[in-house]
C-alpha cells in the first residue's frame, strides 16, 4: 500500500504558538482556526517601505531591531499607514522579537484587519529558526506505506515485503531485544528536509502492532515506554522477500540499491526469508553495517581490497 495526498497540509497557528511559547498581544475572535500554510518566515523589511512585488501573504512575518527602529523613525500618522499597507495583505500572524514593546500603531492597524500579534523574548534567528523547523515537520509533502518502522541502534529502519512475510513477528522480537517499535502495518513518512524522511504511525496505530493468531497488541503496555517511539528518520529500508533459489544473492555487499521515497534514495537491503533465519539478528547486523558505512567505513569495499592484496601475493582463497 502506497498512498501519496495531493492536499495542501496546513498548520493551526494555535498549534505553532503553543510550540514556540509565543505571547499573545493581540488576537482576534476566532484566531485558533487560522491556518497556516507556508513553511517560509519573512522579514517585512522591503514591505514597510512599501514594496510588495514579491510578497508572500501566507507567510507569518517577523519584526527585529532592524524593522523595529526602521519604524521609530517615523511620526505616528507614517507609522500607522506603513502597518496598514502589511496587514491589509492577510497575513496568518506577525511576531514580534527581543521582547521589544509594540507600537501603539501596529496594534491599531492589527485590529483594524484582525490580525494576530505575537511576542517572544528570543532573537528573531532563533524565532525563525523554531518556526520553520514545526512548519517543515507539519506541511512536509508525504505518502504511507505497508510496513514496520522501528529503531535499531540508533538507525531507523524501514522493513517492506508482502502481507504475512513477517514483518510485524519480527519488530516484536527487535523489541523485545531492546530496541523500539515506530510504525506496524501503515507507516506515514514525511520529507521534514532535504536529506530527511521521518516516519511515524497514524494515530489511531501508534504503539499497536497485530500478530496472526492473537491479535492486536498494545506494545508500549506489555514492554513499557521505553520499547515505543512517536517518530524516527529512516536511514535504511529493509526488503523482505521469500526465499528463491534459483536467485542470485549478493554475498559480500558491494552492490548497492536505493529505494526512491518522496524524491531521496534511501540506502535498501534485500533479505531472502526462509524456515531457520534469525532475521532480528540478521537486521541488527544490516543496522550496524549501515551505521558504519554513514560513517565512512565499507565493510565490502575493504574486504574486497583485503582479498585483492592477498591474490596479488599468490594466496589463493577458496570459498
């Protein structure tokens, strides 16, 4: 199962307001429901002077030291009609940095077109860096899968393979040996950036799995909260396939594959499941090994030096 929303996502500004601990100044009737639905935070320096070519009324604008003594300049009449040119374009919110003061103006002209004035005592790098960081997790394009997401050692595996191939059997048994369930069965993974897949588990699903034979399973209860987690990036997918013996099988690991997830490639294994494989033991050592080729070391390309030293020498190896 692979499902991928062609929906704007959107994010409640009450939502963005409680993450960022954001005071209110001002808001209007109705102000939890506004929506927000562009990741990009703008400084409205350009705008104050009257500028709006390229505006973006759907991004919440910040106001520093540098805007802010822009605006000291001006007597209040100026001040007010510079304030009432920005929020006459709609915009979702204005934030406030340094935990300056607020002009008399700009709360005169938010309440003329009822918006939003926030504050907060962070710089506004810091501010804007905290927004855009909720904003990406909340509108990142995304899809859902069939399978299980857990983390092994540290590295967030993605397991895929057919219905009743042993995904969620073997997600118990990795918890079991201490590592921590994500996702069972729909897996919702989301581009927070340009190098991360996050993935997680709808609602409704998350920390549940489902053995044939018992049933539905409530994993943070029978093996504690230590054995769940809400989220997890996904730095390698897992394939499970039955076993085929007329199948060549890469045994030393120089071949690489990918599987394309949202645009990125992400490093993927494929192991073959027959009666007698141990496959928790066998992803524990595909998490490890992915670990160490992220760090730099190629346990097959040394290995295949090794061996070319060892030919180049006279000694013959035999398999």
């Amino acid at each position: 199962m692979e499902t991928e929303s062609n929906v704007i996502y959107e994010a409640r500004l009450e939502d963005i307001v409680k993450d960022t601990k954001l005071e209110k100044v001002y808001v209007p009737d109705g102000w939890e429901d506004i929506k927000v639905i562009c990741a990009d935070i703008s400084r409205p320096g350009l705008a104050l002077t009257g500028f709006f070519d390229c505006f973006d009324e759907r991004r919440i604008e910040l106001i520093g030291r540098a805007e802010y003594e822009y605006l000291e300049l001006f007597d209040s009449e100026t001040r007010f009609k510079k304030c009432e040119q920005l929020f006459a374009k709609g915009i979702p919110a204005l934030v406030i940095t340094w935990g300056m003061s607020v002009f008399d103006e700009i709360l005169e002209a938010a309440k003329l077109y009822k918006i939003p004035i926030f504050r907060t005592v962070e710089s506004t790098t810091e501010i804007q860096a905290a927004l855009i960081s909720f904003l990406n997790v909340e509108l990142a394009p995304r899809i859902t899968r069939h399978g299980v997401l857990v983390e092994v050692y540290g590295e967030g595996v993605l397991i895929l393979g057919d219905s009743g191939i042993g995904k969620s059997e073997t997600a118990i048994e990795l918890v079991k040996r201490g590592h921590r369930l994500v996702a069972d069965d729909a897996v919702e993974l989301k581009r927070v950036s340009a190098k991360t897949i996050v993935g997680s588990a709808p609602e409704v699903l998350r920390h549940y799995t489902e053995l044939r034979g018992i049933g539905i399973v409530d994993v943070r209860r029978t093996f504690g909260i230590g054995a769940v987690k809400n989220t997890e990036k996904v730095d390698m997918v897992l394939k499970l396939e039955q076993w085929d013996k007329d199948k060549f099988y890469d045994r030393i690991g120089l071949e690489t594959e990918t599987t394309d997830i949202l645009g990125l490639n992400i490093p993927t294994t494929r192991i073959p499941v027959s009666p007698g494989r141990n496959l928790a033991v066998i992803i524990e050592i595909a998490a490890m090994n992915n670990k160490q080729r992220r760090m730099g070391y190629n346990t097959a390309e040394h290995f295949t030096e090794r061996l070319s030293e060892f030919m180049m020498k006279g000694q013959g190896i035999n398999f």
